[in-house]
C-alpha cells in the first residue's frame, strides 16, 4: 500500500476534524455513512478513518505509521480491520460475507483497540444482505465503527441509512479543486480547468480522466452523438459502436452531457455548447424541454440498471436509448 497511511484530501478536510473530534472525545457513533457524487474520495477517506482509529498512538491528526497496529495495516493483515465489498465490481455483496463480518465484530478486538469495518459501496447489498447488516446496527459490539460508502444513499435500505450518521461530501470549492488539480496536469498538455468541469467538478475523477484513453472515447461518443443527431449516421451503427467499448460509461458519459444540456437549454452557461455550429446548436435548441426530461429520467434508469447487479441486455438497452433520442429530436416543441 503506498498511501499508507491514508490521509484526508485537502477537500475533507471539514469532514476529518469532525471525525477526529468525535474519536478524541470518544463519540463516534458506531456507523457511519460517507455520502457524496463519485469522484471525491470517499473510500479513500473511509480508509484514513480506518487507519487512524487504529493506530495506538495517532499524531497530529494522522495515523503514526509505526505502531503495530500502523505496520499490520501497511501490510494489509490487521485483524480488527474488515473490508467489505463485492469479489468484482458491479456485483452484490454476499451476504455469507455479512454474516461472517457480524460473527468476527463480537469477537474481542486482537489488537486491544478499535475494530473498524468498510462496507462499499453500500448500494451492493440486496435485502438479505442488508437485513444481515441490519442486525450488527441495532446491537453494536463495544468499539466498533462501522463505516459505509454510498454514491447514492436512496439506493441503499432506509432501515440502514437512520441507524447511521451520515457525513455529506460536497463537490468542493473549484478553486480548491483546481488548486490540487493543475500540478497534476503538467507536461500531459491538458487543461485543469477543463478537465473538472469534464468530470462536473470532482477532483478525483478529473484526474482519473488522464489516464487510458477515457478523454478519447469521450470524444468519440460525443462525435457519434452529434453525427447522429445530425442524421448523418443510424443508431444500429452507434449503439453497436459503444456496445463494442464500455456501454455501461457511455450510458453514464450521455447521462452526464444530457444534463449538461438541459441547462444549456435553460441559459445556464455551458461551455462544450458555446461553439456548436449552427445546425446543430438549432436541432439541440428545438428540444421540448418536457420530453427532454422524460428523456433524462430514462437514462437515469437505465444507468442505474447497468450500475446495480442486474444485468441487462446492454446492446438493446443501447438501441432503445439511441432510438429515443432521435424521436426526441424530431419531435420539435
Ligand atoms: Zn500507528
């Protein structure tokens, strides 16, 4: 592990005082619940709690790095430290793995401290799962901080969410952001600026935007969009097109430009529609904005379909999409 020991991004910094508060005022509560928009940092942050709840002699604000607690976790085998999560992204957590969490919690904590369990990201628990957790939340053993990480806390059971204290991450400052960002960007001749409000103004996923061909394909999918929008192409050619790349980030990138649009539509300041040319800046205009709503929930839909274990049909999914779109653009308001 080589961020070890995790500390907080400058932009949580709010959020980890608060926490170190409570932990030196002996007040944490026994769960909590990181929320916030992707690209913050959260399990990140969830980690720095972690290892600083278990470090045996924390300073100034940090894990010491030293102690026996600090190396068992360096090395990834401290056994106070559980870490739930699904064995691939994108599938459930299983709930033998909460059962055998709930089992270990009660067990004294070896190394005579804290016991800290990460469940993430909390939305990949089906309901026997969350009922297993259910348990562990309305008897907490001694000790124990349970910490969960949600994108989004509505998809995550109601019943779990009030039986925890939940820490809100914002988008930070953009200062703030772009401040952390640009060093960064050096030598990549790539713009900090434009790369936050690319990924809507998370630092991390901003970064995250540098590496492989993300930026790339960004611009493919939009190219594909406009082209179709245009009548220039068919949606069998573009669906298959993004299918053939990852169309579980396409339907997120489209969700994510839609948005974009519909405050451009309104007179929100936008700058990837600032120079559109003029055929096609008409034919987005044009857009009734009742349907374009319509549109937006559907994606949302359809994002959380491919986000959550279900396993759709991706390449109809797709089309259906495509095909909307262009009914969308011909129905004029
Ligand atoms: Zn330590």
């Amino acid at each position: 592990m080589s961020d070890f020991p995790a500390l907080p991004y400058p932009w949580q910094q709010e959020l980890w005082q608060g926490f170190i508060q409570q932990f030196s005022d002996r007040h944490l509560p026994h769960a909590l619940m990181l929320v916030g928009p992707e690209g913050l940092g959260k399990r990140h942050l969830a980690r720095a709690m972690a290892h600083y709840a278990l470090c045996s002699q924390p300073v100034s604000e940090s894990a010491c790095g030293k102690c026996k607690s600090c190396e068992l976790n360096r090395a990834g085998t401290h056994p106070d430290f559980f870490q739930l999560a699904p064995d691939e992204p994108g599938k459930m957590i299983k709930v033998d793995n909460v059962r055998a969490l709930t089992e270990a919690q009660n067990k004294t904590a070896q190394q005579s401290g804290y016991k800290v369990v990460t469940l993430m990201p909390a939305e990949a628990m089906n309901s026997n799962a969350a009922n297993a957790l259910l348990k562990t939340l309305e008897e907490p053993a001694a000790d124990t901080l349970l910490i969960l990480v949600a994108d989004s806390p509505s998809r995550v059971l109601p019943t779990i969410r009030s039986r925890c204290q939940l820490r809100t991450l914002p988008i930070p400052p953009r200062e703030q952001s772009l401040h952390w960002l640009t060093p960064l960007m050096s030598g990549t001749g790539r713009d900090a600026a434009e790369l936050l409000t690319l990924a809507r103004g998370a630092p991390l996923a901003a970064r995250d935007l540098l590496q492989g061909d993300t930026l790339d394909q960004q611009e493919r999918w939009l190219s594909d969009l406009y082209q179709l929008s245009l009548g220039q192409t068919d949606t069998l050619t573009v669906a298959a097109g993004w299918q053939k790349g990852d169309g579980k980030a396409a339907v997120a990138w489209f969700s994510g430009w839609l948005h974009d649009l519909a405050c451009w539509q309104v007179g929100a300041e936008r700058a990837r529609f600032a120079d559109l040319d003029a055929e096609l800046s008409a034919a987005l205009k044009a857009i009734s904005p009742a349907l374009l709503h319509r549109f937006q929930e559907k994606l949302l839909h359809s994002k959380k379909l491919l986000a959550g274990g279900a396993n759709p049909n991706v390449h109809l999914l797709l089309e259906e999409l495509l095909m909307d779109w262009g009914v969308l653009l011909k129905a004029r308001r």
